[in-house]
C-alpha cells in the first residue's frame, strides 16, 4: 500500500495567512462574525465546518513571534 503524503502547499497560502485553499477566497471575518459565528461556536463545542480558529498557548510566545504565520506553523 503507498504512503499518502499531503499535497504542496499552494504558493499563494504560503504567502497569505488569510488563505483558505480555495484561489480568491480569503478569510477575512469582522470581529463580530469571529465571535458569534466562529469562537461562541467553537466554546459550545459545535463541529466547525473547516479548522480555521487554532488554538495555541499565546502566553507562553513572545508577542513578536504571534504572527499569524507563525501561529499558523506552531498549533
């Protein structure tokens, strides 16, 4: 049986933190749609349809590594 192995990454993600896999869709929510539609969801334990909203220990970064990227490559 072969390995799966994931695809590249498209060169427009590893440029865009707001990619979402789809050319032209970014994810770009208003603070009030991150939290009512994304964290109070994701708190009340609702399966959520992609794994946009990482989670991380932020505290134990220091603020200038808290890029998004960065966020990105270490949750």
């Amino acid at each position: 049986m072969a390995e799966s192995s994931s695809p590249p990454q498209h060169p427009v993600a590893e440029a865009n933190a707001n990619y979402v896999g789809i050319p032209g869709v970014r994810f770009v929510p208003s603070d009030e749609e991150l939290i009512l539609d994304y964290l109070r969801a994701k708190l009340d334990g609702e399966e959520q349809p992609t794994d946009l909203v990482k989670e991380g220990e932020v505290y134990e970064k220091h603020p200038s590594v808290l890029s998004e990227f960065e966020l990105r490559r270490s949750f």
